[in-house]
C-alpha cells in the first residue's frame, strides 16, 4: 500500500511537470478502480466514461496542487472522481433517465455492505462502520458510495427525513470518534 | 450564520464530502472553502476518513476509447509523435495549410522596413494562428506577438519557445505570452548563431516558471517553420 502511494507520487509528479508517458502510467494504474466508482454512483456506463474522461483530463491539468495534507495519492484521485460524478449525477435531471439503464451495469455492483475486498485503508474505516447501528451504517454508505440525496435516502430506506438526516450526523459523529482513538 | 463555528463547519465538511450537502449549500460552502483554510482541512480529513469506503468498490477496466479521448483533450497536436524520430526533427511535417496562411499573413502584412528577416508563425490543427514570432538577425530582435494565445491557455502551465538547430539540442527563446501585445526582446551573438542554425521553431508545455531542465519536459504542442522574407 504504501509502495503503491510512493509509486503513484512519483507518476503523479512527472504528470505535473507535463510528462505523458508518466500520465499515461498513473492512468493505468488507477482508472479501472476509478471508473468502478463511477459506475458505481452513476450506473450508465456513457455517463461513467465521460466523468472518467473529464476526471482525468482535470488530474492532468491540477496535478500540481496534490499535497500530502489531502491524504494518499489515491484517496485524492478518487474525490476528484467522486466530484465529478456527483455533479454529473444531479445536473442530469430527471433521474429516471438513469434508471432506465440501471440494469445495464447492475451485475457489477457490489452489495452495500460487502467488504470482502477490503484494503489496509479500508480496515480502519470498516471497523469503525461496524461499530455504527445498522441504519446509520446503511445512509452513509449509501450516499457515498452511490450518490444518494436526502430524498432519495426517504425513499430508499422508508424512514422520514428527520430520523434520515439524525442517523447520517450521528453515524458520522460515531466514524470521527472511532477513527481518533 | 457563522460558517466557521467548529462544530457546524465539522457537519458541513462531512455533507460536503458525503455529497449529501447539496444545491445551494453546497455551492455556498464551496465558497467558504475557498476563503477559509480550515473549511478545506475539514473537508481534507473527512475525505481520508470516508474514501476507503471506494475500496471496496470492484475494479472495471474502462474501454480504450476514454484514454484515447483524454489523450486528444490534453494535446491536440503531437505531430512528430511514434515516428521514431526525435520530436524536434519532425518540425519538417508542418502543414501546407499554415505555410499557405502564413504566405497570405505576410502578403497581406503592410511590411515596414526595416522588415523582419525571419518569421515563424503558429497554428493550431484548424490552422487558425496563435503566435507570430519574427526576428531581425542583423539587430537580434525578437518579437513575439500573440494571436489567439489566450484560446489554449492551459492554467498553472506555461509555453515555452525552443530553437530547433540542425545540430544539437533544441534551445530555449524563453516563455511565450498569451495575451497582450508583443514581446520583444534582444538576442545574445549565441543565441542569433543558433537561431541562423535552427530551419524550426517549437513550443512546448512547461511547469510555471519553464522548464527545469533547460530542455523541454513536457509535450511538445505546436511546431512552427522558419521563413526567410
């Protein structure tokens, strides 16, 4: 893992001095984690393929400003993604038009809670998810890892929006204090 | 509503990277990131915090095209690329359609004398021109005037001109401007010996600043010829 991050420095920082090739290295090694996560929040493969592309082109140009206090070389790579895609996902209104095509790439999305493939990074987090109660646990995974709004979360869950919105800041207060220790 | 309060930016921070502060507030607090250091830190640690959830996300080979097209987007001219050759010897691959729009620019020009002796004018790939560069070498002045410069602007990166001599490595002009009004300069008896050497110019993308290196680092984006009047 932390051989991965120094690589990945490496090529992120020959990208911020213009180098191509190093850009084309640091593509191929994160953009098929990357663009899971896209499908993942958007669940159309077009639209996945365009936040990749935009997400990349983006890195290309700001690799300059990573910096260590944004965490792993990784981690930053995939908010930038994970940006991307979430304001592709709410400018693209109605969502039916998603939804539509949602089978499309069903079969490759995990269930919520599977973490079988869990990284080192993920170990720490995963812990502390488990510490959390089941719907707490459920909002929050639900809306990062696919994008849901409070209303869609109303929805999902059948719970009003007040218990909602209680069980993400709850749940995220429980993470913070789990994480610290 | 004090957006700095400790515990209320902590909230909006994991909103924020949660996606589930949204609309308004979100772009309210993506304000407030841009003034406030410790909103970005907050937002900063809640990404480290909540991220390694993608982990656990299955990896999808994305299609080639997506590559290619990141590619294209990032230069749009790479001429003298997967020839074999080095980059600054393929400035011979310069197009007719620029030699013709630069023949036009020159005819149509009110020329005052004592006119420029060289000239190498650049284009995009739609042969619209971005920068005109002449140069006296009697005098050793160099002017750098730019067209539609400000159109390819890249941010936090800067355009660098090279010599391209017939012998030897190419050699910096120094950086190009994107806006404005022409760039003058003298030139050394060196560099004018290099520059009667050099049959092209070429620019190429650099770190703010130019190139560490004292040769070009990053892709090279446009090429030019150099043409005796």
């Amino acid at each position: 893992m932390l051989n991965d991050h120094v690589e990945l420095q490496s090529l992120l920082q020959g990208t911020a001095r213009g180098d191509q090739d190093a850009f084309a290295a640091l593509y191929q090694a994160t953009s098929a984690r990357l663009f899971g996560v896209c499908l993942r929040i958007l669940r159309n493969r077009a639209a996945a393929e365009d936040v990749l592309q935009d997400a990349f082109v983006k890195i290309w140009h700001h690799a300059s400003e990573y910096h260590s206090e944004r965490g792993t070389v990784l981690t930053w790579l995939t908010t930038i993604v994970r940006y991307r895609a979430l304001d592709y996902l709410r400018r693209v209104k109605p969502e039916d038009e998603l939804d539509e095509q949602h089978e499309e790439v069903v079969s490759e999305r995990d269930g919520p809670f599977d973490w079988a493939v869990s990284g080192a990074e993920m170990e720490g987090l995963s812990l502390c998810l488990d510490e959390l109660n089941d719907s707490q646990r459920q909002v929050i995974v639900l809306s990062f890892l696919e994008g849901l709004t409070h209303p869609e979360l109303v929805k999902r869950v059948q719970s009003p929006l007040g218990t909602v919105k209680s069980w993400i800041r709850r749940g995220l207060q429980s993470l913070r204090r789990c994480l610290e220790r | 509503m004090n957006y700095l309060q400790a515990e209320l930016l902590e909230h909006l921070a994991a909103g924020y990277v949660l996606g589930t502060l949204q609309g308004r507030a979100r772009l309210r607090f993506e304000r407030v990131m841009m003034d406030s250091y410790k909103a970005r830190q907050a937002v900063w640690a809640w990404e480290q915090r909540l991220t390694p959830m993608a982990d656990t996300v299955s990896p999808v080979t994305p299609p080639g095209r997506v590559w290619r097209n990141i590619e294209r987007r990032i230069a749009p001219t790479l001429p003298a690329r997967g020839l074999g050759l080095p980059w600054w010897r393929g400035w011979s691959l310069f197009s007719t359609a620029c030699l013709i729009l630069l023949v036009a620019l020159v005819v149509l020009r009110p020329v005052q004398p004592p006119g420029p002796d060289q000239i190498a004018l650049f284009s995009n790939e739609k042969a619209q021109p971005l920068w005109l560069v002449s140069g006296n070498l009697e005098s050793g002045r160099l002017s750098i005037k730019p067209i539609n410069a400000e159109a390819v602007r890249v941010d936090n990166k800067a355009f660098e001109l090279w010599m391209l001599p017939a012998s030897g490595q190419p050699r910096s002009l120094g950086l190009l401007p994107v806006s404005g009004s022409a760039q003058e300069q003298i030139l050394s008896p060196q560099l004018l010996a290099i520059l009667q050497d050099s049959a092209g110019l070429a620019i190429s993308l650099e770190p703010e600043g130019g190139s560490p290196t004292g040769l070009p680092t990053g892709p090279v984006l446009y090429q030019a010829a150099i043409v005796e009047l």
